[in-house]
C-alpha cells in the first residue's frame, strides 16, 4: 500500500532550536509539496518541487525555512530558527504530473510541530 | 490569484440525509478539482478527481460535479453515514503544466446517529 511517510509524527521544541521534518514520497511520483495547516490560515503551500528541482517556494518564509530534495526518496523542511508562530500541522504531498495536466496528489500524515 | 470558497463552513445533519457540499472558484481557467477528507488528526485523503474535460465522477455513495464555467464544484453525499463526519475540503490544480494547487477552508460535516 503506497503512501507518503512524514516524520517526525509530533515534535516539541523551545523557540529558537532548529527543526527538520522529512518526507518520502510514493516511489515514482516526481513531485512533492509542502504544506502547512493552521486553523487562522488553512492549507498553505510552503514549496513545490518537480523531479527533485524547487519550482515554487513562493509561501515559504526565506529567513527562516529551506527546502531541500537530496535525492528522489526523501524531502527535507527546515526551520531555523524556530519560532512560537511556527507552530501547525505540517504535510507533505507528491504526485506524478506529466507538464501539462495535473494528478491526484496525496498526503501524509502529517508532522505535528508546537514551539513553545 | 485563485480563490476558493467553501460554504457552509460546517454541516450538521442527521443520518441518512443526502447532502451537497459547495465550492467555488474564481479563476475558471483549471485542470482538475480533487475533493479530500480530512479527519482530526489526520491527514488528507483523496476521494475524488474530476479533470476539466469532465463534469462529474463518482465514488460508491459520492458524486462531485465540475463546471467550470461558472466556477463551481458540488460534492454529493447519498445517504449519509456517522462515519461520514469529517472535514471535507475541494482543491483546485491550476493549469500551466505546472501542478500549483489552492484548497479551500473545508466544510466541517457532523453527521448525527
């Protein structure tokens, strides 16, 4: 049964400590988001990446989160430094899309991130 | 900028009712909308892709509808189940090639024994 795998399920941090969260996605799919879930904002794309290659980190705050693809099974969402604000639901999603229409894309479960 | 609006924001109903939920868009030029479920503490599931050539797509007890004329999706839910209850959120892949997906702020759906 092929799904998206996130860790860290849950994670607690002191403000100011860095927080990595990494994600496989579905063998074969060539691309992954980053979202992130609060009650104020909803679903927000943070980044979105195609055949490993960053296409849109437009959501992302740049002072503070990365996005990285070191290779095709695993995506990586840093913050440094981390900050109370920061505190949500983050998802990772992947796909297949082909350039011109889109795919069902489908998400994990979720890494849920309390700075305090 | 692509906007979507989910209305209600939440449903209540009784078991065995048929319900329709909403969502509207603001940018009709779209290659698919994708409904999801979301339970607490959960992450998204996907229940139904509609690309844009088509109108509608169904799913055992759910249909969603697509016109993108008008900017709208419905997703019907036939004979409602408590084990229906959940958020239900519609998502829209942009067209461009390149797979940019808005979601909407969900409708929160309690179905009652």
């Amino acid at each position: 049964d092929a799904r998206v795998t996130q860790t860290p399920r849950h994670k607690v941090t002191e403000m100011g400590q860095e927080v990595t969260m990494r994600c496989q996605p579905i063998l074969g799919h060539n691309t992954v988001f980053w979202y992130r879930q609060t009650m104020m904002q909803g679903l927000e794309l943070l980044a979105y990446f195609r055949n490993r290659a960053p296409l849109d980190d437009s959501g992302m705050p740049k002072d503070r989160f990365s996005a990285e693809m070191p290779d095709a099974t695993l995506a990586t969402l840093k913050i440094q430094p981390s900050e109370p604000r920061d505190s949500a639901v983050y998802f990772c999603a992947s796909g297949w899309n082909k350039g011109q229409a889109g795919n069902t894309i489908y998400f994990g479960e979720g890494s849920w991130l309390t700075v305090v | 900028k692509q906007e979507v609006t989910q209305i209600p924001a939440a449903l209540s109903v009784p078991e065995g009712e048929n319900l329709v939920l909403n969502c509207s868009f603001t940018d009709s030029a779209i290659y698919n909308l994708q409904w999801f479920r979301q339970d607490p503490g959960k992450g998204l599931t996907s229940l139904l892709l509609i690309q844009s050539s088509q109108r509608e797509q169904t799913s055992g007890r759910l249909n969603a509808s697509l016109d993108k004329s008008s900017g709208r999706s419905t997703l019907y839910i036939a004979a409602s189940q408590p084990g229906d209850s959940a958020t239900y959120l519609c998502a829209v892949h942009h067209s461009g090639g390149y797979q940019k997906v808005t979601f909407g702020t969900g409708t929160k759906l309690q179905v009652i024994p």
